[in-house]
C-alpha cells in the first residue's frame, strides 16, 4: 500500500518499471507503515 505525498491519496497498484501518476498530477509515493507499535526492551 503507498501512499501519494501530495495530496494522501492511498494507492493499491504494483510498482513496475512503467511510470505510475497519481490522480493529482504527483509522481511522488511513500510506502504507508503498518500501525503495529514495536516494544524494543532497553538493557
């Protein structure tokens, strides 16, 4: 699941080698995380 840095859009397609565009014009994705909190244990 990626996300469009622009406008937040979320979008569900496979990145490949051909050029995605999100509906607003934007080129630009980042890949959304998980909302999963980790607990790391400090020594």
């Amino acid at each position: 699941m990626y996300k469009c840095i622009r406008c937040g859009r979320p979008l569900e397609k496979s990145f490949g080698t051909a050029e995605i565009e999100c509906e607003c014009g934007s080129r630009v994705f980042i890949k959304e995380r998980p909302g999963i909190e980790k607990v790391i244990l400090a020594r």
